[in-house]
C-alpha cells in the first residue's frame, strides 16, 4: 500500500494534468493557447496568461492548432 502511494506521487509529479493549467487566453477572440503554441508568441496584444479552468469559465475555446 506504500508503495502504491510512492507510485501515485511520482505520476503527479511527471503528469502536468495534476498541476493547474496554466494557457495563453485571447480576451478578443476567445482562444486559448498551450504557452509553446506559435499563436500564443504572436499574441502580444490581447493575450493574458491564467489557469484552463479560468479561460473555460470566461467562455474560451481550445486554440485549433494546439488544442488549448
Ligand atoms: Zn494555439
């Protein structure tokens, strides 16, 4: 069973999807962008930074190309 425990912390520590998410959210057209995504460097003037859930809570959608 500790060893079960010590397997469950290494995955979170590998997987991202136990972290808060953070994306590139276009406040004009409502994407949002993964940080590497070429859309999200581009996009200097409207982009704000903040967590997934947040981008989804304002009505964002998932960026085509990265999927968000
Ligand atoms: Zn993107």
């Amino acid at each position: 069973m500790k060893n079960f425990l010590i397997i469950i912390m290494s995955l979170c520590v590998i997987l991202p999807a136990c972290y808060a998410e953070t994306v590139v959210y276009n406040v004009k057209t409502h994407k949002y962008h993964k940080p590497g995504c070429t859309w999200a460097i581009k996009c200097t003037v409207n982009c704000i930074k903040l967590e997934k859930k947040e981008a989804v809570s304002r009505g964002g959608v998932p960026c085509k190309v990265c999927g968000g």
